[in-house]
C-alpha cells in the first residue's frame, strides 16, 4: 500500500477561498493514518521518530535484518510474499520477523550473521525501526506487510544464510 503525499495547493480549489492548509498538518494526518494503517492491518504498533516525521516500530516488538541490496534481492526472488515485509532505505533492505524465541542467544545470533553474511540484526531494546512513511522518500515497501503474521526470526535467517552459502560456492 503507497500513499502520495498530496500537496495542500492542489486541495485549495476544493476548500473556501479563504481557508488554507498547513503542509505540515497534511503530512501529520497522512501519517497518522498511515500509523493506523500498520496497528489496525499489520498488527505494528508504532511510534513517531524524535522530530515527528517519521513512523518508527520498537526493537522487541519486531526484529528487522538489514542486508545489502543485492542479498536481499536473492531472498526475495526465492521466497517471494515466505520472506514478508521487506523495505529498504535505497542503501540496505530491512526484513521485519517476529522476534526470536527465548532459547535463542540474540547478542551472539547478532554476531554471527553479521561476521558470517554481514546482516546485522536490528533487535536491541530501544532501538527504533524506521518505517516508509507518508512524505519521506527514504524509505519504501518492496514487500508490504500482508497480515498481522509476521515469518519468525528462524525461517528469515535460515533463508538468509542458505542462499548467502549458495553464494558463496559459486
């Protein structure tokens, strides 16, 4: 799901002539609906990022995998809507899993897929997971959320490191 960010000039015509609209109150609506979007249809609870631009969901409530670009294209070629959401930042892509189960150690998981695939595990508490959000082009779905069903943490990283191996014996 994309939302255009609107610019208020093109409502004025649809508004009394002597009513305006503040960009910032049209970027603020289009991203509490997209806030209500992610709580209601995906099940992610979100925050606003320090200077309010921008739609965050916590570390602990989420794992996100940044990978390169080109990793995560062969993941996603591979597994398709199994990898779930996937976005990227123009520079990495992000996976969104469900967070890893109790009996795994998520510091030392953490070094290893980034000494062993260079992925590193964005999953410490108070750590923010930026998300695409209205009005900021820096960040955008490559694969939207599709329910409120997350993949676990283990499906993610096992895909991950069974075509990063494959890989690397080519």
């Amino acid at each position: 799901m994309s939302t255009t960010l609107v610019s208020p000039k093109a409502i004025a015509p649809l508004l009394n002539p002597d009513q305006s609209i503040a960009p910032d109150l049209v970027r603020d609506r289009l991203i509490d609906d997209r806030a209500k979007v992610y709580l209601d249809t995906f099940g992610l609870c979100t925050v606003r990022t320090q200077n309010g631009t921008a739609l965050a969901v916590p570390a602990g409530q989420v794992v996100g995998l940044m990978t390169s670009r080109t990793l995560a294209r062969k993941i996603h070629a591979e597994l398709r809507e199994q990898c779930g959401p996937m976005f990227t930042d123009h520079r990495t892509c992000i996976f969104l899993t469900q967070c890893p189960s109790s009996d795994i150690d998520i510091a030392e998981t953490t070094v290893e897929l980034y000494r062993s695939y260079e992925v590193m595990a964005l999953a410490y508490p108070g750590l923010l997971i930026r998300l695409p959000t209205p009005g900021s082009s820096d960040r955008c779905w490559i694969q939207t959320p599709t329910d409120d069903q997350l993949p676990t943490f283990a499906q993610v990283v096992l895909a991950l490191a069974e075509i990063a191996q494959r890989e690397e014996r080519r």
